[in-house]
C-alpha cells in the first residue's frame, strides 16, 4: 500500500514508520505543524508539537530512507481544536481536545489529504488493533491494556477505519516498543511520553482560559441554592473538582464538598457531597459508530468516559434524539462534554458525547 506515516516526533509513530517500511509498503512521513508559534520549544513542555518534535521526525525519516515532509495544519487545529475547546468551557461543559484532534485533523482533514494524494492509508502509532469481518474492520482495543488507546480512537467511523493503520496495536508492551526502537537506531527510543493538553504546554489550564475568556465573579453555591462562596469565573471549575475551590461557609458535615454543576449562562458553579458525583444515566445526540450500526435499538455493552477509566457494564439505548446509557453502577464524576466510548468485549462500538447526566443521588435525600 501507499503509506502516509503520521509522525509527531515520538517513539511510537517513529517504529510504526518503521515496520510500515519493513513490511514492502511505499511509506512517506508526515509532522504536522499545529502552532505557528516559531518559539514553542519543549523546554519546560509537557506536550507533543514542538519544535524539537518536528526535527525528531525528520531524523527518524531519514534513518529509515523515507520521503518527509511538514504539513501546516495550524489553522485547522485552531478552529477545529483550540476553538472548540474555549467554547465548550464557556458552556460549563468538560471537553477531551486530543479526541477532537483524532476527530477533526488526524482522521479527517490528514485523511482527507492523504487520499487526495493517491495514498491507501494513515499511519500511526496508536495503540489499538483493527480486526477483518465480512461486515468491514472492527476497531479493538490494543494487546497492551495499560497503553490501549482505542477510547480516543472512539470516533473513526466505518469509512476511517478502512483507510488507517495502526502496526503497534499487538505489540505487548511499551518496552518492546523502546527495545525495537534502540536496535534500529532511532533517537527517540528513550524520549518521554507526551501528556497534558499540547496547546497549554505549562499544564496550567485555569490560567490558560482565564486568559482567552477573561474573568467574571459569580456564586458557588449547593444543592438547595444557598451561596457558599465565589469564583471569577466559571469556566475555570469542572465536575468532580475538589481543590481551588476556596468556600466560605463549611459543609455542615464537615465533610469535604465538590464540583456538581457549572452553569455558565448564570455564572454559577453548584457543589456538593462526593456521594452526589455519582450518575446513573448519561445520554448524547452527538454521536458515531465505529464500523457497522448496532442492529438492536437496545443492547448490552460496556461503557468507559476517560481514556484510562474502567468500563462499565450498561445497557445502551439508541433513540431518535441520540443515546443513552444506563450503567449497571453508577459513573462517577461524569461531566457534559465528556466522551462515553461503548464497547463490547474489546470491539469499539462507537462514541457520543455526554450532554445530560442523571444524579443517582436526588437532592432531598
């Protein structure tokens, strides 16, 4: 097959370059650019597009004798990433920027370009499997549990599916990954893990919205209304929170209190009791299937809403205004703007994003 190689500049995209090459295919490799900020080095970065990044997929290019090149994707990740992620905030709602990227640059505007160009397919080093049915390709999790990450790859429909290619997804661990990468001489094999949100390489995500939205005093208040403190803004909480909150009346428990509800069109953030984090339904209207439908309109499955979560047994319920999903326990911490991806033994069955919760916990009791 004709090739494009994704390659940020780490180890993993690096070695799926690599066996790509080693198994006949016609491979060329490709960084995307997506910040046109001339300085963003990875000192004191904890991201995965620096300047650095770039030049390390270039050398790994060039040890493995394949065509590079550099694609501006800058514009397109501002408007599709960095922009969705501000005004999904300023919605009181938690979004997942690296499963917008997978959406929206790497599986539909690269893609999109690749096949343009005549390529077959995307490759990258993500870490999940794609298994061959009469029915077209499932999309599975990775031999690796601790490093799968199909739950961002939630979002491949059935016609991405068919144009990607992930070689890493049977390799059983990271170290072999590493291992491999040493033997060939690749520079990276030893380079850290990028994490945090590559666009706010500080990690300071308060300070990085306070700055694009501004700051605006509203109430915190609880479950029945009565004001127990003040924030300046309420974009800066999510669901779950617990630190930074700065209260100042205690709970009469004594009992530490945390973020329930942000509601932005009155500013106001709603804490509470950690029992009443706990939520047994979720329902979306966004939503995609990663290969064929579901048959059944009512079926049993697994759900998982963070990349490193456990999944949950549920029972999922696809209606005319979207899903929901019933969860045998209920989830904790579940926010608006998550993603629930839904699985069925390993198979991604698809994803939606959360835009209704259910407490488990009324607010009399």
């Amino acid at each position: 097959m004709r090739i494009l190689a994704a390659m940020s500049g780490g180890v993993d995209s690096a070695v799926a370059a690599a066996r790509a090459v080693e198994a006949g295919h016609d491979v060329v490799g490709v960084h995307l650019a997506l910040s046109r900020a001339g300085g963003t080095l990875r000192t004191g970065s904890r991201g995965c597009c620096t300047i650095e990044d770039a030049l390390d997929a270039r050398r790994a290019a060039d040890l493995l004798g394949i065509p590079f090149y550099v694609w501006d994707f800058s514009e397109r990740f501002r408007e599709d990433v960095i922009a969705d992620f501000v005004s999904e905030y300023q919605a009181g709602r938690t979004p997942n920027p690296c499963m917008r990227c997978n959406e929206k640059i790497k599986f539909a505007a690269l893609l999109e370009r690749a096949i343009e160009l005549g390529f077959d397919a995307v490759c990258t080093g993500h870490y999940a499997t794609l298994v061959p049915t009469d029915a077209g390709l499932e999309l599975h999790r990775a031999a690796d549990n601790a490093k799968d990450q199909s739950y961002v790859l939630g979002v491949l429909t059935a016609e991405q599916l068919a144009h990607t290619y992930f070689p890493l997804g049977t390799t059983p661990s990271k170290a072999v990954v590493r291992a491999e990468a040493a033997e060939r001489g690749l520079t990276v094999a030893q380079k850290p893990d990028s994490h945090d949100i590559c666009f706010i390489p500080d990690g300071d995500t308060r300070g990085w919205l306070a700055e694009k939205v501004g700051t605006a005093t509203g109430e915190i208040v609880d479950r029945e209304g009565a004001v127990v403190g003040s924030h300046e803004g309420a974009h800066a909480f999510t669901v779950g929170q617990r630190r930074g909150l700065k209260l100042g009346v205690p709970a009469a428990d004594g009992k530490p209190r945390f973020v329930l509800e942000v509601r932005p069109v009155t500013n106001t953030v709603v804490v509470g009791p950690k029992e009443a984090l706990a939520t047994r339904e979720i329902s979306g209207a966004r939503f995609s299937w990663a290969g064929a439908a579901p048959v059944d309109a009512e079926f049993e499955c697994e759900v998982q809403i963070r990349a490193h979560s456990e999944p949950e047994r549920a029972t999922a319920y696809v209606e005319p205004d979207g899903v929901r999903v019933v969860p045998e326990r209920p989830l904790d911490g579940v926010a608006p703007g998550q993603t629930a991806v839904l699985y069925v033994g390993t198979r991604v069955l698809g994803q939606f994003t959360i835009d209704r919760t259910v407490s488990a916990v009324p607010v009399d009791a």
